[in-house]
C-alpha cells in the first residue's frame, strides 16, 4: 500500500513537472512570435513610409502636370496606397493588444502554478497523517495477531443438567436439576506456553444472573470476574478435554436459557448456550 502512494506521488511530480515545461515551451514561442510581428510591422511601415514618400512626391508634381490622364493616375495610385494601408492595418494585430494577451496569460499560469503547488502540500500533509494513521493500524493488527495466537481457545463446547439421586432406586423426574456439566477442548496451540491453566467457568440464568454458589470471584486491577467454578488443566501445547460440574444455587434455577462462558483469567475462550426445559 506504501509503494501505490509513492508511486503516485512520483507520477503526480511527473504530469506537473511536464505541464510546466509546456507551459515555459508555450510562453517562448508566444514571445517568438510576438517578436516576429513586431519586425514584420515595422518592414511593412516602412514600404508604406517609402509609398507615402513616392506618392507625395507625384502629388508636388501635379503642379506643372496639367494632364487629365496624369492627374487620375496619381488620384489612383493615393487611392491604392491608402487601400493597401488600411488592408495592412486590419491584418496586422495590434503589439499593445498582444501584449495585453501575454501577460494575462502569464498570471494565468502563476495562479495556475500557485494553486498545484498548494495541492502538493496539502497531498503531502494527508499522505504524512494517513502513513501514521497506518504505521497505528499496522501496529495494533501485529499485536492483535499475536495476541490471538497466544490466547489460549476452547472449543467442542457443551453443557448438560444434571440431577443428583438421593436413592439409587428413586426416580424423581419433576426435581430440578442441581448441577450444570460442563465440557470442552482446550484446543492445542504451539504458541502458547505449556503448564497448568487455570481455567474458570461462568453460567448466566435467563435473567442475567451469574450462578456463584459461593460467591467466588477474580479481580485485577478493579476488573472483577464473578464465576461459577474453577479448574485446572495441564495444557501441552495439544488438544486437552477437560470437565467439570458447576454447583446451582435453588432460587436462581429456572427455566430457559443460560449462557456458559469459560475464562483463561480474565481472557474469554469460549462461550456456548444451555436450554433448560
């Protein structure tokens, strides 16, 4: 993801360093041509001047001439002379115009050249912001992962109500049940660390109440973890089946369904639903 934006800040560089330079091309062959004109003008003036000065010099002639047949040549050739002027006039454009033209142009590429420059800096001050933005994400998905592979996981997880018998020979099946059994599989991770593990079991009764018999709990740090029921296992970095029976408190003891949540001290690693009907 890092080399796409570089990437793209270096074509971003490229397309307006190459707007640039036609930009630069496009003012210098502007002020060529500007130049060009400017000395085509002034030949063109001065044929018309060298015209001008022929033309009053055959009018001071006119003087001594007293044919019909000269004097409407030379009526005809002012006439030409001032034709061809003003024909030179309306094809020749004016240099104050041009001008005029060029420097608009160029604050037009200044502002234009200002407003790049100032979307660079703010593309770069998002690119810098959103590589910290990353740099955070990247780091809390490394330590996430890590987390994950050292959390220790329950699975096959299932729950069964059990009634203790008073006599062998009775058969009270109207008795609520009295004890929830609970088993499950510590499922085997190579990057967790071998040893016993303590492990705690917590059932919700339908009505959101943890089941403690004897008010048993962990706390840490002000985090308090009501639970059910306590064990052990020693874990060997493979797959461990372990159960266990949570003692039931009477009055908390109905109908519905309960939710069995077992904890690796404050880490849930598993959870399942028991029904009782």
């Amino acid at each position: 993801m890092s080399f796409k934006k570089r990437t793209f800040i270096k074509i971003s560089f490229t397309i307006l360093t190459f707007l640039v330079l036609l930009l630069f091309f496009g003012y210098y062959n502007i002020c060529a041509k500007y130049d060009a004109l400017l000395d085509q003008s002034n030949t063109e003036n001065r044929l018309l001047q060298n015209q001008f000065d022929e033309i009053l010099k055959k009018y001071d002639s006119l003087n001594v001439v007293t044919e019909k047949e000269e004097a409407v040549e030379v009526d005809k050739a002012i006439k030409n002379a001032m034709e061809d002027s003003k024909r030179f006039n309306q094809n020749v454009k004016n240099p104050i115009s041009d001008t005029k033209t060029i420097e608009n142009q160029i604050y037009n590429l200044k502002t234009k050249i200002g407003e790049d420059s100032n979307e660079i800096i703010k593309i770069n001050g998002n690119i810098t912001k959103n590589k910290k933005i990353l740099l955070q994400l990247e780091s809390y998905k490394k330590n996430e992962s890590k987390a994950k592979h050292d959390k220790l996981n329950a699975i096959n997880l299932n729950a069964r109500g059990v009634k203790i018998l008073s006599d062998l020979y009775s058969k009270s099946r109207g008795k609520k049940i009295q004890q929830i059994r609970v088993c499950f599989t510590l499922e085997g991770n190579e990057f967790v660390r071998n040893g016993n593990k303590q492990l705690y079991v917590q059932v919700v009764n339908p009505k959101n109440q943890i089941i403690s018999v004897k008010d048993t709990y962990l706390e840490l740090d002000n985090v308090k973890l009501i639970y059910s029921a306590k064990m052990e296992a020693l874990y060997n970095k493979k797959d461990v089946d372990v159960c266990t029976y949570v003692d039931l408190e009477a009055d908390k003891t109905i109908k519905g369904k309960y939710i069995i949540n077992i904890y690796n001290s404050f880490s849930k690693i598993g959870s399942t639903i028991f029904e009782y009907d």
